[in-house]
C-alpha cells in the first residue's frame, strides 16, 4: 500500500473507531455553589506564541490522502477562522519527499487568517533531510508559528516498511532547534510522551511538549487493521493494545518531574469539561483530533458546532468552579488532589 492509500487508511479507521472509558473520568473538579462571577464575563482568550485566541484548545494535526487532507483542512481552518482558534496542520512530509503540498500549503493560511498555524514532520524523517534548512519549504507556504515534531515509533513498528531506526533522532531534534526560525513543538501520536524523553527533549532545546496521550485515537489500531502481513509480527492483534501513559499520566509525570516545562494535553479529548480537566494538571491549552476528524469530512458548519460546544463547556466548568478566567485554572480546583502527589 503506498503512502496516500495508508494515510486514507488512517482516516477511515479513525472513523470507525469506539472509545471506552476514559482517564479524565476519574478526574472530579471541585464544585461552588456561590460562585460570585457571571457565566458571559469568564475569560477564555489564550496566546499561543505570543498571537491572541478566543480559546485554550488546538485542532491537533491530521492528514490524509490528498483531495481528503485538502478538504478537511479546508473546514478546520476555516471553523477556526471563524471562532479564533488555532491549528495544526497535518504532517507536511509529501511537500519535502515529493513537492506535492495537497493543500497544506497558502490555501490553509489563507483560510485561518493570522491565527497562530502549526507545520508538522516526523521526527524519524528528520535524517532523510539533505538539510536542516529543507524544513523552510513546509514552513513558510503556511507561514508557520510554530514546528510541531511528532515521535510515533509505536505506529511505524507496525507498518509494513515502517522507519524502525530511531538512534540519534534526539541529535536532529536538536539541530532542528538550534535553526528553526519558529518554536518547536514535539508531541505524541496517542501513545503518551514519557518523562525520560521529555526531559531530553527539553535540554535539545524544544519549548512545547504535547502529551498525546492514550484513551483517544489507537494508531497502533489503524496501523494494525492496514497492514495484512501483520500475523508474521503479532500471535494476536490486541497484543499491544495497553501500551503506553494515559493524558492524564502524562500530565501528572511531566508536571510533577519538569514543572517549568509548558505542556500542551492532547489524546481522547472530548469535551470542554477534559479541556478544563486537563488545565487544572499542568496545561497550558488542549489539542483535539479524533473527535474533530468526523465534522471535519462533512463541513465547516459541522466542526464550529462541536467547537462552539467546547467552548460552552469550558465556560460552565469555569462557572461551577467559580473561575473568572480559564488561564487560572489549576491542581487547587481538583477534588482529592492528594492523588497527585
Ligand atoms: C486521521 C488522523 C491523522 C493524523 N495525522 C497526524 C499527522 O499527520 N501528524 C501528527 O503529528 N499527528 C497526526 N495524528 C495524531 C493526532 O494529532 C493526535 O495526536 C492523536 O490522534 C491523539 O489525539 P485524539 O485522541 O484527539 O485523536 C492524526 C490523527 C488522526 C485521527
């Protein structure tokens, strides 16, 4: 299967998969009765980069077969446009490999306007480059804000021809720090960034880490479901099926071991409610995918409905918690947090 059937692949799985219970159950807020602040006045605006949004969320990077990544794209941006939320754009490695920018190019700037704009790339595909500088043409057609890196082992170990040599790919993280004219971001693909990474990933310069963690879109899944020769690696296909740190695990560690680090939450975000939840652990917005991926194939309509809803639900948490700004939410507002020590 070559790349563009495998990456429609991934939207179609994504699409039908379920979710189960979720970590951010187990997270209860404390509630106030007198709240002494009024629902329309609560602060949602959120910098990211230095650049004003109405919201402490992020559509997480996604990408698909051409015509679909155009499409959705299309409707992300332009619901975020609409809102004042930002984006990131899914992985741009077509553009470098090939030329072939499949709408992730002006088009997606110009649909979002000036809001703040994520480019995306693997950091395993990092030593393909001729040269750092390589990474300029996926940046400046978007005009970037920021570089989101992403580490997906656990997803290319069960490709068929997946990249399964990962040593020294801290050394290019780095190199992409020292000349990045933007931010680097480095997330997970829904696995979990672990401590030990994260504190290497901070020392080779990158200024975001994004959790992605388990509970919301099973890459492991969507790779396993595509890859038919799969039965000469795996006895049974749920072998991995537990592997990795929840978002809320993630959270937990990062903050606990690198509290100066700033952390974005993203993995099996669903509503406004984890939005906040995951504010109160230690970050500082939230990035959502799956649970945009659906609206975004049908229209832009169709995602501001459920980003208007996100936004409502980040409001009424706000409220029931007596919090007259988002940016304030914090461990204090959980309920037992001695579970977190
Ligand atoms: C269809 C699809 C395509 C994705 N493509 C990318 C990608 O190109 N680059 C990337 O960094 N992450 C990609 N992701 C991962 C998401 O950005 C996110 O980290 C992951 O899905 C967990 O978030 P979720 O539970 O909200 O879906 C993709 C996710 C989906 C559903």
């Amino acid at each position: 299967m070559d790349s563009i059937n495998r990456k429609r692949g991934h939207i179609k799985s994504a699409l039908d998969q379920e979710h189960s219970a979720s970590c951010f159950d187990s997270i209860r807020l404390k509630h106030r009765s007198l709240p002494n602040i009024s629902l329309h006045q609560i602060v949602l605006d959120t910098p990211f980069f230095e650049k004003p949004t109405n919201a402490p969320f992020f559509v997480s990077s996604m990408t698909g077969g051409p015509s679909e990544s155009e499409r959705i794209n299309r409707h992300l941006a332009e619901a975020c446009n609409e809102l004042q939320i930002a984006m990131g754009v899914g992985s741009q490695r077509v553009s470098i490999q090939d030329g072939e920018a499949h709408g992730l190019n002006w088009s997606v700037r110009h649909a979002i306007g000036d809001l703040p704009l994520f480019a995306n790339f693997g950091a395993v595909n990092l030593p393909h480059l001729k040269v750092v500088q390589e990474l300029g043409r996926i940046l400046d057609p978007i005009e970037a804000d920021a570089l989101i890196l992403h580490l997906n082992p656990m997803q290319e170990v069960f490709q068929p021809n997946g990249d399964t040599d990962w040593r020294e790919i801290i050394g290019h993280i780095s190199k992409v720090c020292e000349w990045s004219p933007v931010p680097v971001v480095v997330k997970e693909v829904g696995f979990g960034l672990d401590v030990h990474s994260s504190k290497e990933l901070i020392s080779a310069g990158v200024k975001i880490l994004d959790v992605a963690g388990t509970g919301g879109t099973r890459f492991a899944d969507i790779e396993i479901e595509l890859n038919k020769d799969i039965s000469e690696i795996l006895s049974t296909n749920d072998v991995f099926d537990n592997w990795g740190y929840t978002t809320t695990e993630c959270l937990i560690n990062i903050r606990r071991e690198l509290p100066a680090s700033t952390c974005w939450a993203s993995g099996g975000i669903r509503n406004g409610l984890d939005i906040a939840k995951s504010m109160c652990l230690g970050a500082s917005a939230a990035g959502i995918a799956g649970r945009l991926l659906q609206p975004a194939t049908e229209s832009t309509d169709a995602v501001l409905r459920v980003m208007r809803q996100f936004i409502s639900e980040l409001r009424i948490t706000c409220f029931g918690l007596g919090v007259a700004a988002v940016r304030e939410l914090n461990t204090k507002h959980i309920l037992d947090d001695t579970r977190l020590d």
